[in-house]
C-alpha cells in the first residue's frame, strides 16, 4: 500500500483518483497531524461490503473452509447444479 500527504494527493486528485481506480490499489493520504484517510477503489469497496456480509452469516466461515478443502472431483458440476431449487430456498 502506497502512503501519501494530502498535500501531494492534492497537486494532482484526478490523476490520483484514477490511478486507484485502474490499479485497484489502495492508497492511505495522511494529513499534517498524522491523520489517515483510506482511497479505495469501488470494486474493492464492494468487495470489502460482501466480505463483511457474508462473515456475519453464523457459521458461513467454517462452511466456505469445510468446502475449500474438498476436492474438485467430489463437487458437483455446474450443469448438474439445481439453481432454481437453491432460490426457492433463501
């Protein structure tokens, strides 16, 4: 991560603003008194959202572990994947 003034993100923000924007980087601006401001770009906000979404559904964390660790050859291919059967069930 990229840690820049105010000052500096400042001389040129379109240009700044662009550059996260493309990179999906994040940059933290810090300010004279040693406060800090994150710039993030929308996609890794949204990213950052639905993390946080999901990690506050109970017991979400061990199932996405539990289904890390199994095989590809036991999952079930997609085209054999009832997705009409899993909407009626949220």
């Amino acid at each position: 991560m990229t840690t820049i003034s105010t000052k500096t993100a400042g001389e040129d923000l379109d240009a700044l603003v662009s550059k996260v924007a493309r990179s999906k980087k994040t940059v933290k601006l810090r300010d004279g008194l040693g406060s800090f401001i994150y710039l993030v770009s929308r996609e890794e906000l949204d990213g950052l959202k639905a993390t946080a979404e999901l990690s506050a559904i109970p017991g979400m964390k061990e199932s996405l572990m539990k289904s890390r660790a199994t095989p590809v050859e036991e999952c079930l291919p997609e085209e054999e994947f009832d997705w009409k059967k899993l909407s009626h069930a949220c």
